[in-house]
C-alpha cells in the first residue's frame, strides 16, 4: 500500500505545483495588460511623433527640391 500512497501524495504535489504555476501565470498576464492601460505608452509615442514629422516634411521638401519650395 505505500507505492499507491506515495504515487498519490506525488501526484497530489505536481497538482498543486500545475495549479500555483498556472495561478503564477495568470496573474502576471493581467499585470502584463493593465500596466499599458493605465501608462498609456502608445500616446506619449504619438505625441513625440508629431513634432518629428513637422520637421521631417520641410526638411524633405526643401532638401528634395519638391513643391512648394521648389527654388527653381
């Protein structure tokens, strides 16, 4: 009887080790996802993109030659 008793307390133990991984797991995917909601990281990246292209597009135009600032 003390193989079905060991065999039974180990399963039990790899259980509970599934179990608190899986726990483990979960929890730190929902931090993984509430973190960005509260920081918002994609709005400070539009906010810094849109002085860079204020400048990128004169400095393109006049370094290209283009319309409206054709010199020629």
């Amino acid at each position: 009887m003390g193989g079905q008793r060991d065999h039974l307390k180990w399963t039990r133990g790899r259980l509970q080790l599934t179990l608190a991984a899986a726990l483990f797991g979960g929890i730190a995917a929902l931090l993984t996802e509430v973190r960005p909601l509260r920081d918002k990281p994609e709005e400070r990246w539009y906010n810094g993109r849109a002085p860079t292209g204020s400048v990128k597009t004169p400095t393109w135009r006049r370094t290209a030659g283009a319309e409206p600032l054709n010199p020629g």
